[in-house]
C-alpha cells in the first residue's frame, strides 16, 4: 500500500486551503478530511499495522496524523511497554494542536484496562516544557481523565505549568472549561484559588460562558470573576 498516493488521491484543495488557515506554521498539509483519515487508519489496523508503523514517513501533516490514529487504535495489539514507547515516540512528533487533539481523542487505552498506567505514564508530561508534550497532557486531562478522582491532581499540575506558549495557554483553559460543565462546583473551587496566569484564567472563564450546557445565572456568575490585570506575572 502506498499511503502518499492513496492521501494524494483523497486530498481536497479546497479543505487543504480551509486546514491550513487553522493551522499556521504548518507547511505540509495535503487536505484530507478527518473521517478519511479514520477510515484508512481503520484498514491499516485491520493488516499488518507494526510493518507500516516501521516504514511511515513523516512528510506531511496527513502522514503524522495517520501514524498516531494507528498508534491509538492498535492498543489492545501491544503491552504497555510497547504502548508506552510508541507514544513517547509520537509526541515528540507532534507539531500542531490538530495532531495532538486527534490522537489525543482516538487515545481509547485511557479508558479501558490501562486506565490507571496510562496516568501515570501521563503525569511525568505536566512537567516537561514543551509545547504540544504540555498540550498533550492536558488534553488527554480533559478527555480522558475529567473526573473526581484526578481533578484535584490535575489542577495542581496546571497551577505549576510555566509556559507561556498560547498552545499550551489555550489547552489549559479549555480544560478547566471542561471541568467546570462536569464538576462546577469542585472547579469553582479551583476558580476561586488558583495560581493560572490572568490570560489563561480569563480565558478559561470565557469558555465556560460559551458553553450551552452552563446555565445563563452562571455564565452571569462566571463573568464577574474575570480578573482586571491581565498579563500578571504568578508569584
């Protein structure tokens, strides 16, 4: 199977136009549509997936995005040593907020029996510096792990985040919205006490208010909490 010719073949310039405007920076996308990429992610997982793992090139967004919907989808194929080590090889491929969503999202091993080792392969992410392993933790906060169990943790690791990569800004405030729609009143808390930078904080604020599944007094609650100084340096 030669997959460049199969994504040239699926490729839409018109979507290529429309991607690329959400994506700036990235050069290399050839403008296929996601339930495309599924569906082939799909067929690769039903063959020989590991032999195309071995030879997956890199050279387009489409390839890299291609390679962690396998590496997603063919978790029950492996043990957690070789999830873990295809993973941390993939992250450090990620380069937009597009591939980390995605393979963050099609990350299914976080919710069955590896629930509890994927978090802790996890946690270590909180920590790093880079833009999108940073992103990649706390999406995978958000989309796996929004519960009572880890949100307290899971706070905690946003308070010491440092980065001030809008990526990064972004994935955390996007969260704590996510947080807020299944726990209002434990994120409440959070709201009331956190160390989140002003912009990060506002933000997180406004997602909450955009969201149809919080109520129009709380979204009127929300919005008194905005801080006034954006920009604040955390103490």
């Amino acid at each position: 199977m030669d997959i460049r010719e199969r994504l040239n073949a699926l490729a839409d310039p018109g979507y290529r136009k429309f991607h690329s405007g959400l994506l700036p920076g990235v050069e290399d996308i050839l403008g296929v549509r996601s339930p495309d990429l599924k569906k082939l992610a799909k067929e690769i997982l039903a063959g020989d997936w590991r032999g195309y793992l071995a030879e997956a090139s890199d050279g387009s967004h489409e390839e890299r995005l291609l390679q962690g919907l396998v590496i997603a989808g063919a978790w029950r194929g492996m043990d957690r040593e070789e999830l873990f080590r295809r993973t941390e090889e993939f992250v450090a491929k990620i380069d937009s907020w597009a591939i980390c969503d995605a393979f963050c999202g099609a990350y299914k091993a976080a919710d069955g029996g590896l629930r509890d080792a994927v978090w802790e392969f996890i946690r270590p992410y909180f920590e790093r510096e880079g833009e999108y392993e940073l992103r990649f933790a706390a999406v995978m906060a958000l989309s796996h792990y929004c519960d009572e169990a880890h949100a307290g943790e899971v706070f905690a690791y946003f308070d010491r985040i440092r980065s001030q990569a809008y990526y990064v800004r972004m994935a955390v405030a996007w969260a704590v919205s996510i947080y807020y729609i299944k726990m209002p009143e434990r994120t409440m808390e959070y709201l009331r006490d956190c160390a989140l930078d002003d912009w990060t904080y506002n933000k997180a604020l406004q997602k909450i208010t955009e969201s149809m599944r919080v109520s129009r007094e709380m979204k009127e609650q929300i919005r008194g909490m905005k801080r006034k100084q954006e920009g604040r340096n955390r103490e």
